[in-house]
C-alpha cells in the first residue's frame, strides 16, 4: 500500500516534531479509529494507543479500522494493525488495557509530549485529566453526541481543566415514579428497560416493573393492599409471580404479556385511588380494540422510519412481533440466556424495538406524547446514537489543535464546539476562546479544598470512601488521615490495613462538626483537602452534599490574575497554577453555541446531554445567574445571536 501523509503541506519544523513527538491515544473507538489514522497521516511517527473494549458487530457500522474477521477482537490491537496499511513506517505501540491501571502512573504519562483523549466515560476522563496536570502535559478532550461534538484543549495553568465547571449528576427516578406515576417519557423508557432485562435477561429486584404497592402516597392498611391485590387476581387472572415466571408459564403469548402490562396491571393501579386524586389517571389499553386500527393511522413525522412516530396500533404490532423475535432468541441461547440483559443494546434491533414499543405504549397510557424510536434510542441508558461523520470531524478538529500546540501556539487554541445545523450566520462550527482555570476548582485550584455536608453518626467509612472519594471527587486508591493532632489514618490505599474501619461510623473515630481530612491519592498525584459539616436533617435518601456543588449552587469562575500564581497539584516544583477540563460519561457531555463569534466556552462539557435542548443566554451553569461576558476574540456583530444552546 502507497503511503500517503501531509508532512509535504506542513512547515519543516513542525514535521520534524510530529515525526518525533510521543503521543498517546486514549480510545480506539468511534473516535480514536478516525483520530489514529488521522494522526499517521498527519505525520505523527511515535504512537501509543490504549483500549480495554474488544470489537463488537455493533461497531462495524461506524468504526472504520475494524471488520467482521476481527469481531471479539483487541480494539487497540486491531486499531494498530490497520493503521499501520496505511504508514507502515510508524511506530506504534497498543495497550489492550484500562488507562486506570495503576501501571500507566504519572511517570508513564511523561513519556508523552501529548495525550488525546477519545473516551467515552466521565471516570476515564476524570482520571486522565488528573494525570496529565500531575505530568503537566498537554491534553486535548473530546467528545460526541449524534450529531454533535466538540474539542478542547486542556493545559495545566492556562486553561480550565475537565472537572473546572461542575458536572451535573446522572438522573435517577424512585421506583414508584417508574411503576406507578410516571411524568415524563425517561419514566416510561426507563421501565421498558426494566421490563426487557425481567423478560429476557437476569431478574433484579430493583428493577421491578409490576406496580409498586409500598408506594408511600398509598398508607394503605395491609388487609386493604392484601384486598386489592387478591382482587386483581381474580380480575386478571394473574398471580404475583415473578415477571418471568409469569411470561414462562404463556409461552412468552405476546397477546397475554401485552394485557398483563398495558391493561391489567394499569386496572390495578387505578385501584389505588389516592394516587389520582390529583392526576391523570391511566387509560387501560384493550388487545382486540387496537388490532382493529392498520398500522399507517396515526403515524406523524417525516423523513426516516426511525424518526417517525407510529399510532398505537402500530406499536402493538410492533410489540407483539419483537416479543416473539426476542423469544425465539432467548430459547437458542438456552443456558447462557441469563446473562442477556439491557446494557445499551440500541445496535440490536429486536431489543430496540421491544423497548420503543413498550415505553410508546406505556407513554400513550400516561397521556405523554409519544416518541420515536430515534428519540427513544438516544435517551434508552442515556446512549447517544453514534454518527460517523461527527467521529471523523471531530477527529480532524483534534489533529488542528495539535498542529497549534506542537507550534508553540497553545495561545491559539480553541474550544470548537460542532452544531447540528448551521446558525444564523449557516456556520456548523463554532471556536470559542479557552477559559482560564478556576479558583473554585476541587482539582486544579492551588490548595484543592471541599466542604461536604453529612451525618457523621450515619455515614460509613465505606461509604466515605466507595461513594464520596472515589464516585463523586473520583479519586482511583484515596489514603484519608484526620488532621486531629493524632495523624489518625482513617483509610488506607493499601489493602487490609484499615479494612476493619469500613463498618464503622465516622464518629467512631471522633470526625464531628468541623472536623478535617486530608486525603492523597498518590497515583494520581493529587491531594484534597475535606471540611466536614454534621448535619442530621439531609434530605430523604440523600447521604451527603458537596456545600456549593453542582448542579444548583455551581460557583462562577474567578478571572483574577492573581489566583493564577499559586503552586498547584501535580508537579510540585511548577510555579504555574494547574488546570483540568472534564466531560461526560455515560454520555458525552456537549454544550451548543449558537454563534460563529469566539466566546468564551467557561461551561466546556459541563452539560448533560440527557434531556432536550433549551436555547438560552450565555449562563453560569445550571444557576441561571448571568456570568460576567469576557470580551470576544473577534469584532463584535450588531446581531445579538450569542446564544448558547445547552442540552441538559
């Protein structure tokens, strides 16, 4: 094969340091496959690339270094491989392994003269932010939701860093919202989901999908509940069984299933009356009354079938044959079908049709507007639908800032957030200058410092560690000493030696009001420091709260000059404030801006892509108070079209 590179339309110098710079590729998935091969042909010759996933069909569609003989597959290794047809002269080295592993430490991540980010989860992100402001090397941040993206460059004392702007925390819904009262059409794909995994996967108990008797707006006796249930059964004739026990004992009978979940069961909530006093109550759907209406009534939208939205015969149809699809299936994997469970299966059509058909019915029975199954897709397990073009411009934006960084232009960088449809000035592309690192920040502020509110006599030290430490600041092996005179060490990173504190409570070891810890996490290289507020009145089913935290108290970022000068984590010799970025996860976080002006980007990947789009001024993250504008790189317009588009 011809080797083809673009080193002939760059600078000398700045070929002479692509073919000797040492770059590392995090992700070889949608991303990364367009950005490695980007990068060989670019004329970057010292590569390593790092992937723990192996190739699934489902990535065949998009991910374009793979093919079907490599299904089951390193994706880092086959990466490797077909990157190498095109430059077989590159030097590339593949990791088919986790960037969290305690092998790839801060010493490993100096070998680098850049890291490139193509990940996909925010844990991930966290901790390769963290490790390249200890390593103080260059990090340039991706992500992609369908149709949109966006790049930005993250580099220790200039710019924010990947946790600067507060990240709003992934939803969850109570079981009797999902079971009894859903509101919102999340409610209703969250229980299909449930219902796919009780049907077809591993049964969990807190995934229950029957209606919720416990339901605290009921305060029912338990004669009265033992009542209503026993008189259900008659009705139905249903036992309370296991989902799929019960769905066994049909035949998986698609007519049966769809009037034990879409009437019977919906009969039974309207026994619990109190529930509806005060809203809509369900309308139970009637098998033979459906089947009477054709499929075209009531389908509304244009363009794709995905994108179109189907009547509610059409969805019973559409039920009824997936059921049978997904039946046929379960009986051919015979002894390994337990462990097929809803885990983002949007590439496998019968699981995908199952869910849209079930949570359109469910919504058209909770009086909501249906969904198509593209919409459905996209907020099913919050997956985003995966767009190959976005991957590859995203990749080629990637290489762009690289090209300025390995220039010597770092000043030059952009954060540029791509759009779904061109804005007023029909630009897709938007640049927006690089914010500078806030004061506020938990990771890359000089003295890293939170304030988190609890119950000291209630929480575990197990629950400091797995649920504040390591879930919310992100920490990988946290080491935690009380500052109480003594150098009390409260958990230790290694293992046994404070495993008999877990089941105790902290005020067990004296924390109270006031108290203060100081936590290291040496892999990477950085320290917090933790304030603790006694506090008995949380409210219901919440442990703890970061005082000032997001989404509702995110703290504006602080410009000063002088916040920029103080020693941060990291590399302790530098005098340069340290700096960190981050973006999402199960979703990658995205924010719009309307505009083809450089503004300023301080809310970079703070934004979930979870629900819809709402088209508003340029705010302070999720407070709704006005940030202070910067002024903008570019001359200003007479037209007020600065407004940003944030998905949250």
């Amino acid at each position: 094969m011809v080797t083809l590179q673009l080193v002939g339309s760059l600078r000398k110098e700045l070929a002479d340091s692509l073919s000797t710079c040492r770059l590392l590729v995090v992700g070889a998935g949608g991303i990364g496959c367009e950005l490695l091969k980007n990068v060989v042909l670019t004329g970057f010759k010292n590569i390593e690339v790092i992937d723990l996933d192996i190739i699934d069909v489902s990535n065949l569609n998009r991910q374009f270094l793979f093919q079907k003989k490599h299904v089951g597959k390193s994706k880092a290794q086959v990466a490797k491989e077909s990157v190498l047809q095109f430059c077989p002269t590159a030097n590339i080295t593949a990791y088919h392994d986790s960037i969290m592993n305690p092998d790839y430490n801060v010493e490993f991540f100096r070998n680098f003269m850049l890291v490139m980010n193509a990940l996909d989860n925010r844990a991930a992100r966290n901790h390769v932010n963290r490790m390249c402001l200890a390593a103080d090397i260059p990090l340039i941040e991706s992500g992609t939701a369908g149709y949109l993206g966006q790049v930005t460059v993250i580099k220790k004392g200039l710019t924010e860093c990947y946790e600067c702007q507060p990240k709003p925390t992934q939803k969850t819904f109570p079981g009797c919202t999902i079971r009894n009262t859903p509101s919102e059409p999340i409610h209703c794909i969250v229980w299909a989901k449930y219902l796919f995994n009780q049907l077809f996967g591993e049964e969990d108990a807190d995934q229950e999908v029957s209606p919720d008797t416990a339901d605290p707006e009921l305060s029912w006796n338990p004669a009265d509940t033992e009542t209503r249930a026993t008189a259900s059964d008659q009705d139905g004739d249903i036992k309370r069984v296991s989902t799929k026990a019960w769905a066994r004992s049909t035949g998986y009978d698609p007519v049966k299933l769809f009037n034990k979940l879409f009437k019977d069961d919906i009969q039974y909530l309207l026994t619990m009356d109190k529930l509806w006093k005060k809203r809509k109550a369900p309308l139970p759907l009637d098998w033979p009354e459906h089947q009477k209406l054709t499929c075209p009534q009531g389908v509304t939208g244009m363009g794709l079938k995905d994108q179109r939205v189907f009547g509610v015969a059409g969805y019973c149809q559409l039920f009824s044959r997936s059921v049978e699809t997904l039946h046929s299936m379960l009986a051919d994997k015979g002894d390994g079908a337990e462990e097929w469970i809803w885990m983002g299966n949007c590439d496998d059509p019968p699981a995908m049709d199952f869910v849209t058909a079930a949570a359109n019915l469910r919504m058209y029975i909770f009086s909501m507007n249906m969904k198509s199954r593209f919409d459905i897709k996209s907020m099913a397990g919050n997956i985003i639908p995966a767009i190959a073009t976005t991957n590859a411009v995203i990749a080629g934006l990637i290489v762009l800032e690289a090209l300025k960084i390995l220039s010597g232009d770092v000043e030059q960088c952009r954060t540029i957030f791509l759009n779904k449809q061109p804005n007023p000035r029909k630009k897709l592309l938007v640049p927006c200058a690089l914010d500078p690192p806030s004061a506020n920040c938990y990771v890359c502020a000089s003295k890293p410092e939170v304030t988190v509110k609890l119950n000291v006599h209630k929480t575990l030290v197990l629950a400091l560690q797995d649920k504040i430490l390591k879930e919310k600041f992100g920490m990988v092996a946290p080491d935690v000493q009380i500052e109480d005179g003594k150098g009390t060490i409260l958990i230790s990173s290694e293992e046994g030696e404070t495993e008999a504190n877990n089941c105790k409570f902290l005020s067990d070891f004296a924390i109270r009001n006031g108290s203060r810890l100081q936590v290291d996490d040496f892999l990477q290289d950085y320290t917090l420091l933790v304030n603790v507020i006694h506090c008995e009145n949380l409210e219901k089913d919440v442990e703890f709260e970061v005082v000032g935290d997001a989404p509702d108290k995110a703290p504006a970022p602080t410009r000063s000059q002088e916040e920029g000068k103080n020693v941060a984590n990291g590399n302790k010799e530098s005098s340069e404030p340290s700096t960190s970025s981050e973006a999402p996860a199960e979703q990658n976080d995205i924010l719009l801006v309307d505009s083809d002006e450089e503004v300023p980007s301080s809310s970079t990947m703070a934004v979930s892509m979870e629900s819809g789009g709402h088209k508003r001024k340029l705010h302070d993250a999720e407070t709704g108070e006005a940030s202070a504008k910067r002024q903008h790189l570019s001359q200003p317009s007479a037209d007020d079209d600065n407004d940003i588009i944030a998905l949250d």
